[in-house]
C-alpha cells in the first residue's frame, strides 16, 4: 500500500474545498485530503502539531488572502509546500507568493491533468506554474522562479529530479520512458525540460546536455 500523502486544503468555500479534495483523492489512493474552511483554523491545527505534506490555498479568503496565509504559515515556521490556487481573472501575485515561500499557482480553470502535474511537480521539491505564468517569467533573472540560475549561466545549481531527468535523457531515454522509470507522468518530465533549458539557456536536447556537461552537472 502507498504511503498516504496528507494534503490540506483551505477554502472558506467548502464546496469546492470538498470538490477539489475528491478530484484529488481520485487522481490516486496516496494522497488523503483535509478540508478546511478558514486558513486561521489551518494555522492552527498546524501550530498544534497536525502534519501534512502540502497546502493547497485559495487566493482570496474573506478572513486573510491566501499570500498573508502563506506568510502566517512560514513565520510560525511551518515550511510544508503551499499552493496557492484562484479564479481570478487578473493577473495574480505570483511573485509575491513566490517570495513568501510558496511553491506554485494554479488557475481553478486548469485541468484535472494540469492538476495532477502541479501535484507531482511541487511535491518532488519544485516550483509548478503552468505554461502561460512561465513564459511572462522568462528571461528575468529577478524572479523567484529563476532563482536557481546565475547570469549567463556560469554557475548553475539543478535539483535532484532535475538531475535525474537530464541524465535519463542523456542516456537516450524518450520522455515517456524518463516518466516511467521516474513513476512521474510524462508532463512533469517536460516541466522539468522547460526549467531546465531556462536555466542553462538552451532550445534543444543535445545543447543542454551539452551545456551541462560543460558546467560539470553530469559526465
């Protein structure tokens, strides 16, 4: 049996908190889902020792949004993953939550599968933001998104997945393989692929390969 992930989720809704928590027990059996419907009661039920291995938040809450939950959370020194997830129609603080500590956002329009890879992308350790907020990211080494990479790409620090990936990839294997021998889905190989070439600033397979050979991050 697999080893149950234990995931918050804080909605002053409670019927999508309760929607979204059966969308993603059905996405797999590992993951146990809490609905909650105040973020102060999740500060809370964390302060008083209740574990979970992600947070998943609304954006807007009536009693705090979902950036102030973030920096209630890391101040009280809770460092699980936070994503933090909306429906509006403007352009969100993806920076802000980014620089509070959380790990990634979703639009509430996004896809189940979009979803599932969110999961799986933020829970091995990375940031998730789908396609649309990584571009408008793209080339500012500013961003919390980039934070991983140094200008022109002298000194580049990938992590443990990231590495993984490359070196499968390297070795020959198609993306569809990387996923399984990862047991990741295919869309988050390709997120790590589009990170990766971010940050070693390539457009191609055998130039990243290339480029981190070249950095020493693989032989």
């Amino acid at each position: 049996m697999a080893k149950k992930i234990h995931i918050a989720i804080v909605d002053d809704h409670q019927m999508f908190a309760d929607g979204l928590a059966q969308l993603i027990g059905n996405i797999s059996e590992a993951y146990d889902c809490v609905p909650i419907n105040s973020p102060l009661s999740a500060v809370q039920m964390i302060e008083s020792g209740r574990r979970f291995d992600l947070v998943i938040s609304d954006l807007i809450m009536d009693s705090i949004n979902g950036i102030a939950f973030v920096k209630a959370l890391r101040s009280r020194g809770a460092r699980m993953p936070v994503l933090i997830v909306s429906g509006i129609n403007t352009a969100p603080p993806v920076e802000e939550a980014l620089r509070l500590g959380a790990q990634g956002f979703l639009p509430k329009s996004s896809s189940t599968e979009t979803l599932r890879e969110a999961l799986e992308t933020i829970l091995a350790g990375e940031i998730f933001l789908p396609p649309k907020l990584w571009s408008a990211y793209e080339g500012n080494s500013r961003s919390p998104v980039n934070k991983r990479s140094v200008n022109g790409a002298t000194s580049v620090e990938l992590s443990q997945r990231q590495l993984e990936v490359l070196h499968l990839i390297s070795e020959g294997y198609s993306n569809r393989e990387a996923a399984h021998v990862l047991n990741v889905s295919e869309n988050t190989v390709k997120t790590h692929m589009k990170l990766m070439f971010r940050l070693l600033n390539v457009n191609t397979w055998a130039a990243c390969v290339s480029r981190a050979q070249s950095l020493g991050l693989i032989s």
